[in-house]
C-alpha cells in the first residue's frame, strides 16, 4: 500500500498515520521527495484495506500494490485450472468446450431436436434457461422446475452435460438436482449471498462478468466461490456496456489474455450475448477461440421467428455446425481441439 | 411498433410478417417508400414485444413505439407519488427528505451519537447497513440482525425511520420486521426475485439505480415491484459507471428531470455513492436538490477514520449540517421544504 | 513514481531499472515488502514519465504520484484565475456568467432579436456558431466568415461579448479578428496543434471538455494552451458519452467540484449539450450553478422549429428568462451574483 | 422518418407538422394507434433531417428510418472496395495487410533496422510518427517533417509502403509529399476541416476510430471522405474507450462483423492501441483477423525500453514474426492469405 500524503500534510499528520499502520503490526516507510512525501507500508495490504486511509486528513490518494483476490490469482496457483465432470468432459486445458442450446427452455419436443443438433455438431454441454432474468415483469419468466427436468431429460437420452442458470439462493438446491453445472448470470454476478451459496455447494459453476464489472470485480467475485470452497469455477466474458449501440454489448476480447494472464481458471466466451445479433455470432466466435477461449457458449433454435426469447441472437443449427468446424480449425492453428 | 425492412426484403417475406402480426390480433400497415418499405404495427405492442422480429428474414430493424414499463410511467398516473410513513413523515411532494447516517452499523453508542446529529440537522431517516454487499469475501459484511436490532433501537430513541438494505430473499421477512423502509442496493438492481419477493411486501422501498442500469431498466425494475402491489416506491440515483476515474461513480443529474417527466414516483439522489469523497458531496446535494430531487441521502460518520466502510465518503455531522443549511435554502428557492 | 516488481522479478532486472533510474538523475529506493518489491523513485518525475518502465523486464506496474499537469493545478496557483474581457465583464470570482444565443447564426435579424433578448435576461456573453462541427458532411456547416460579421456587429449594437468556435488553425486569425473569446469545441480538444496555435494567440478562451476525455485529460489540454502563454481559459463541462440514451450526453455534475479542487482556472457548464433536450435544460443549469459553476451557456431561439441545428436544445427567449432568475437566487444562496 | 406524438397531442399540432412535412416536398401519413398516433413521412429522409423535429409541441421522439451515410454504405455499393498502391499492394480483398513500425520515428538507424524486421516478416506498410499526437504538452511530439524524410528513404530502401499521422490542415500537402497513406488518428476522427482538406487529396487515407465514437459517427466520418471525392478509404478498429482499466481501450472486436455488414470500405484492427499491452497484442492479433479483419497494423520496436513512446504496447521483432506466422495460419482457414 502506498500512500500519497498532500502538499501540505503536517508532521502531526504524518505521525498519526504512521501511528496507525504499526498499530495493525504493519510498517510505515516514509519517503520525502522533492515534491510530494509518500509512505509506503510493508506487511500485509489485507490488514489495512478495511481501513479509510483517504479519511485521514493530510492524505492524498492511497495506492494498492497487491491483488485483492488471492485464490483466483496465478500468483496462488500458476498451471491452468482443470476439472473433470461427471461423464469424463474435462473443462479447461487442450480442449475446447462447446455449449449450445436454446436461450429458454420453451418445450421437450423442441430441446430434444436442438440438442440432437448440438451433439451432432460437436457440443458436450447443453443450454437453456428454466428461471429467466428478464428486464420487465410482463416477459416470459421461464418454465421453473418443468424447464430443469426437460434438461435433464433431454440431456441424458442425448449424450450432453447441463448448464442452467440459478437465480435465487432459494433455489440452488432445486437447480443443483438437475442440472451438471450451475450458471450465475451476469445481473448476479454481485448478488454476494448467491456466490456465497453456491460456493457451498461445490458444484461446477459457470460464472457471467457482469454488465458493467470490471475484470477485477469478476475475479473477485470467483473469490467469493472459491473462499467458500467451490474451485470447479469457469468464468464467462459475455459483452460489457458501452455507448456503442449497433450491438446489444459491447464483447471485451481483450479480457481473454488478461484473464489467462491474472487468473488460472478456464474462460468461457458468449458471443450470443456479446453481440446480440445472429449475423456477428460466428465471426466473434472464431475471434474468441483464436484469442485463447477454453469454450464457447451459443445460443442455438431451430426456428428462432418463435423462441420465447432472444430468437433475433440464436443460430439456426446449420449455421451452428458451419461455426463449430471453422472454430476446430482455428483450434488446430493454437494447438487445441473442438 | 415499426418494423423496417431491409432494401431487399421480398413480397414474400413481407406477407410471412404480416401474417404473424395478424395472427396476434393486430393490424400491419405496410407503408412503401422510396428507398425503404416499413411496416407499422396498430394494437397493442405488448404482444409482439416478446417475438423476436429481428430474426424474422427480410428485416432489419425494429423500432418500439410504446415504453416498456407502464404503472411506473406519467402515462398511467399524471399526479406525483406521495407516501405518508408510518410517524407521518411524507416521501414525495413538497417536502425533501433527508436520510442520514452510517455507512455500516458498527455498533449501537456509535449509532446513536450519528443518530442524534442527523436528527438535530433534519434528517427524518436513519440510513445504516447490517447486510453489506461488498465486492471482495475478506470485507466486513455487516452485524447482520445484530445491527437491524440498533438501527431500530437507536430509531425510536431519537426518532427517525429506518432505512436499511435487503440483500437475500430469504432475508426479506426479517428486515422488513425491523426496518420502516426497504432498501434494494443497485448490485441488486435486477434480482428480479428480490424485487417480486418486496413486491409482495407492499412495505415502502428505496430502489437505486444500478451502475450501469439505464433509465427505462430503472424503471422497468420499479414496474416489479408495481406490479406484485407495492407502490410505496421511492427511485434513487447513486451514480453511473463511466470510463471517468476521478470520482468513485459519475452521479447522473440529468437523471432527475428525465425521471421527473417519466414517472409519478418520488426521487432521491445519494450523493456519497454517487461521487465517492466527502469533498464533493455537498456541492453535488445541492445540486441534486437544485434539480429538483426529492430527498437526499448521505453517510454521515463522526470518526470516518474509524469507519467500518466507506469512511472516506462520509460527512462529519458539521459538515451535514452546514449541507442540510445550504439545501434548506435551495428548496426554499424553488418553493420546497427541507 | 512507483514501480511495481512481478513476483518473479530477479534481482537482475531490478538492478537494471535502477540504474536507467540513476542514469536520468534521479534516487530509486528498494522495498522489500513480504509478497511484492516495489522501487520508490526521488526526484523530477517528469524526466521517468517518457520511459516506457512498462516494457522494462520484471516490472508488473508504474504508479504515478504527481500530477502530469502543472500549471493548471492548484498546486502551482492556490488562487481562483479572475480574467476582465475587455468591457469590463469578469470571468472568474464572485459573478456568475451567463452565455446565450443561437447553436448556429442563421441571419443578421434573427441574431439580433435573441440577442436582445439574452441580453434583457442578464447576459454578457452572446454565443452562436459560424464555423459548425457537424458529424454528417450533409448538414449546415455554417455561415463562415458571414456569420462571425453578423456576430460581431450584433453584439456590439445590443453591448455583449461574442465567444465563437474556431475549429481549424487556419482559421484562427480570423476568428480572432471579430471574437472576444474563442472557443475549442469538444471535438478537438485534443486538436493538439490548434492548442498550440491558440495558446499563442493569448485570446480569452473557452476549452469545451471531449466527449470522452477524463477530467485529467482536460487539464492537460488546458496546459497546452497555459504553457504557450495563454491564461485566459475557462474550462466548460458539456456533458460525457455513457450508455445512457434517454439523453444526449450525460452531464458530469461531480466535475464541477473535482475542477475546483484541482484547477484555478474558471468552470462553465453548458446543459443544453449536457441534456441536448429543452425540456430538461433548466433544471441541469440550476444544479450547476448550485455545485459552484462559474457560468452557464444555453442556447436560446426564438424560433426553435426553424433553428438551422440543435433547435431541440434550445429554450425560447420567456424559458431562458425564467432560468436565469431561478439562477440568480441560487447564487445568492452561495454567496455570488448572476 | 417515423415522428412519434405525445398522448396528448392536439390535432392543430398534427396538422401543423403535416404542413412543414408537406412544405419540404414529402408526404406524411397518419397512423392513429390504440395508445400512439405516429406520422410516417415518405419522401428522401434527408430533407427532414436539418428540421429540429423534437422541438415542435406535441412530438415525443423521431426515429430515423434511414443510414445518415450513403457512399459508405453496403446499400451505396455492395461489393468490396479493394484499391491498389502504387507498388501494387491492394488494400481489400483476399489479402490480409500487415503495417508494422515504431510508434514514433526516432532515428534513420533504428527505423532501419525496425523496418527490415517487419518485412522479412510479411509486412508491407511501415508505420511510424513523425507529428505526434500527445495528451501532455511536455511529452515528446515528434520529429516532424525530419521523420517523414527518414519514413520515405527507409521504406524505398526495403521496399515498404508508408502509412503515417497527419494532424494539421496545414500539413497535408507536406505529409503528402513523403506517405503513401495518409493516417488520421483517432483524436482527429472528427475534425472535420482536416477530413475534407484530406477527401480533396485523393490521397489513400486510413481513418481510426475515435475512442468514443460510434460505428455510425465512423462511417460518417468516412462520408467526408467520399464525398469530397476520396474513394481510397480503410477504415481502423483501434479500441474504445469504456470502465474497463485493465487495458488502455477495450478493442471492439464486434465492430469488424458490423462494419463488413454496414461498408463495403476495408477494415484494419491496431491492437496495439486496442490493448496497450505487448502481452495481450499478439492474442488479439488473432481475434482479428479470425473476425473477418483486412489487416493489422502493430508497434514494434527492437529495444522497447528506449522507445520515445508506447514502449509498453509494442512487440520486439521475434513477437512481431511469430504472431505473422499465426495470422498466415488463421487467414488461411478462412480462404485468405497473409
């Protein structure tokens, strides 16, 4: 921690924030320069971050020099994230995951037929959302447990795993019956007694950057899931906002390399919801795969006029096919598999 | 609802939109220009909202004519939201109310000694988190019932309401037996489970905005909470998120005409939140009063040094009370109370 | 400056970057601290900030302690700038200023009715643009050296001062000759050679912030204009891009009080850009003059419906008369005079 | 033009709108809904665009049924703009264009040396400042007409195309002299005099986008291009400015499917700029050209320690070939060469 002291801080002041470093067992180091007089504090950065040091009179500006998330972080574990599923799928490492599947689950008849598509083209993972986050109270909110047996079903008689997404701490156990893997959507990304539940349950869980979280937040938010010791986390950039309006988000590819930079943990790209229009998914999805994505979420309907929503972001499936052999071959480019 | 073609769209395919808009009941108005064809939609736009007419081929772009949010907007009710609480205190109308108080509950002496200076200055609300929503597992998160105990304690001793965060459904019945007034905090913006569940409460709530909600999803969320019964509703501008990093958010003051134009509901401005430095959050109360705001919200500590959280936005009781002075004189200008 | 050490730094490379520190003449200070080492560097900070410390083996991150900005900051200057046009009229200090007129000059006669007008309500400086920045090459570009003559003429019979923008150094010279101040639009506030060109010429001047420029970066631009001898600058916060639509732009209320904080130099709002809706301008202009702006400039038509730019922005003649009263009583809350 | 009414808009109000619609050559039609009355108006959109529609009484909103460009659109012309420098490069089409060089040009020795790298990888431009554009007026800004000579006699020397920053009306006849492509960077995206004076040239032209601008404020910037009879236009996806601080711009890498949609015109990606980082350039390289890009233009610096500026985004020669070879390899997948 570095603290940046005002022009005219007094030596009274001085003393009194240093008095309060040693008081938490940390050391202050003051350093006069010809302008501005810092003091830099050694120890443990986490002992002082509770503390308002911009309160204090005399201080300028207060400077973190360490992380704030620690069991997110490559400096905690250095080597890539790899965790098994249940049918053997691995997420992370070599391979590609792709997942695919209606934005809701609207019926089984017409979950079996897109799953049966997905399969073919190479998805191991499943989509569809049973509770819905929907901006208006007067869209469809989802088929509930109906939707979550659907999946299951489906998913099972087809071969794939289940991704859903969990709303309400109320309703992860229910959730967690069904489904392989739980998702938390980007509106939850900060609902903290959501992270703190699911953390529990040390399920397999997808977790969305939020619509405007900073990559840092998104680490922290992981931290919470991992503090709570659920390390089978796989992290999801799904378009961020901006002012730019000719999509419906902006898609933050940079996140890709700072992510596997910062963090050991697998990322997943949405290029349905980071771009909002069908016509763009493919190419951002090449464009995620050759930036060092660990998978791919796309939403996928056969006969998007009549999803129940987000049919204007779906691909039909044989555009889903001709996008999954283009990702396998960029794949191959980096050494990796589809 | 108008449904721009593209310069290529086929009869064909114009007959295949019509269709599905009559087939819903409503009436297509096809309107051929020189360089476009538009088709314009008569009845009720709520039914073709959730069809998904970007993917309709042929098209490409829908405009919506209608807002999305109904019991929320001066469509619906022409006259100002006035709630009368449960000690007469009115929210709305020409009184601005003053909410004031800790960041974080701490414990009760420091809680009452707050509370007795933001009596004596004005205040009619005692603001303080027992549940706090922090981005990092390793902050402070609250005294929980703990802390509901005091501020409703501390509340009757002086005098004042409580107003204070529900984070969790689960959560909602035990605050709401402490608190007068219900605070939905912007992480939690669209939890649209809490806010069905709140709905249900019909107890007055604070809604603030999310960092990065616009207006209308702003009001969208209200529309929750209208819609399942409750409409003791006070909306609360807390600041954006923007690429600016001088100040913790950017406080949208625009936002206070364009909702006093769009909906019956009263507004608060939280200026602590909303620049994130006790130096700024004066000018900025005035100036959210001066725009016509509702109510003010500011944190008020009497040893930010000390504070749980958040110190270095609070105000010591001098300095609220020179703000409330200064905010008294500015409503006084415009015909209002403090 | 601080710099920041990876984890795995060697102490080869941080022998390295402390001697190309001693090389400019300046002092490192290692500190070992128990997770992260970190240099401390003494001395001018300016001769470290054209090294790229970034690309230097080992180094994670630079933090900058000082300001990048020197004679605009209250560090070099404690004292409001107070500047006298040429009739007198102050900018900066107790008063108020109040600029109006039209987006654009559209004809001698219509000029000088508004002007009139402005002037009635309180007035000193007539605005109005001859030289106009318009995003398409297929709108009104201005009346050119035509407009600025009507500027000229109009003011001087009705006694107001003229601020005009100037949009190209070629153009300089001659706005010069009919102008009393000149203004730099925000799309070329970073027009770094018309900076230059306009520093030089020692003229009053208005410095509109960008559209996306952080608060920092005005400044900065501002000391290109102080450092090549001009001190007669006014800096104008016209509203920032963000993701909201409901307005044109989304005016930064919180810079009006960081600005005073930081700059001596004098702070105008303009809520017609900043709101970019009549409706909404009053209100905006009563919030600023409240944070402590020292002027407001507001288009006004008489005619808005047939305003050749910006006729939705502009308040008629009886509106701004009205504002500029509500504002006048808002200064005299804080003390000042409109 | 789709002109939306209020609800409690007066027939004498609609008539009066009819009449200005009528008065301008168009036709309007009525459409009275359950809840809206809206005017369609049929006729060239353009005529109605200079009309402040938003402030005539009753209107609520007007949408834009129109693109405000019309050279640059897909609608203008459908297929791709491919163009041919003089030495025979094309810019557009099957290949994919690879600019390389410093940031700014120090020396004759080092660019040199620079430019013989990027060659040998693939290059064919040679980028590199001679004007510099630079937020501080202390930072270096650049060699000026000394850099442009070095520019051209290297580039001749190793057989390279020269594309490089014009910031200065005043200065494109000089720069024109020395380049092959003139850059306009993104601060300068709407400078609207340097935009003209350039379309007058006829000159190959690369226009960047600004940090805040949109993809439609982009393409009408390439309007005055065009329109001042510059047909030779790529345009340059560098990087958006947003919340995110962990990279210096967000690279919007949606753009490229959007602007491949919207232009016929050729489209760069500089992810240099777009990340601000040499470890993330390379991995966003990629993405790029896997989005569909017609080029990348990177930094690269033999000693990025020393480099007079960008040192931290820019890669050393190695980087810059093993990135070459995985873009070959990519562009290959999608029937493109490198």
């Amino acid at each position: 921690m570095i603290i940046v002291l005002k022009q005219n801080a007094t030596p009274e002041q001085i003393n009194h924030i240093c008095n309060k470093v040693k008081e938490l067992g940390l050391t202050p180091q003051v350093s006069r320069g010809i302008e501005k007089t810092i003091i830099g504090v050694i120890g443990q950065e986490d002992k002082l971050r509770v503390q308002p040091l911009e309160a204090f009179p005399g201080v300028e500006r207060v400077m973190s020099v360490m992380k704030p998330y620690k069991l997110a972080s490559r400096d905690f574990k250095s080597e890539d994230t790899i965790f098994v599923m249940d049918n053997g799928v691995k997420v992370g490492g070599k391979q590609v995951v792709i997942m695919g599947g209606p934005c809701t689950v609207e019926n089984k008849e017409s979950l079996l037929r897109i799953a049966k598509e997905v399969k073919k083209s190479g998805a191991t993972f499943l989509r569809g959302g049973a509770f819905k986050p929907r901006s208006s109270p007067y869209s469809f909110q989802g088929l509930g447990e109906e939707g979550l047996k659907y999946l299951r079903e489906v998913a099972d008689e087809v071969g794939l795993l289940v991704v859903t997404e969990v709303m309400d701490t109320r309703a992860v156990e229910l959730v967690s019956k069904y489904a392989d893997m739980l998702q938390i959507g980007a509106r939850n990304m900060q609902n903290f007694d959501l992270l703190k539940e699911i953390g529990r349950t040390k399920k397999p869980t997808l977790l969305k950057r939020g619509l405007s979280a900073t990559i840092k937040e998104l680490l922290l938010s992981a931290e919470y899931l991992l503090s709570n010791g659920n390390f089978k986390v796989m992290l999801c950039e799904r378009g961020i906002r901006t002012f730019e309006t000719a999509t419906r988000n902006t898609l933050d590819i940079n996140a890709i390399p700072v992510l596997k930079e910062e963090t050991h943990l697998p990322v997943l790209v949405d290029p349905s919801h980071g771009t909002g229009n069908y016509n763009y998914v493919t190419a951002v999805a090449r464009a995620a795969v050759a930036a060092g994505a660990d998978g791919i979420m796309v939403e996928v309907h056969d006969n998007p006029e009549e999803a129940a929503s987000d049919g204007e972001q779906s691909l039909v499936p044989k555009r889903f096919d001709a996008m999954v052999k283009e990702l396998r071959a960029i794949a191959h480019v980096l050494g990796r598999e589809v």
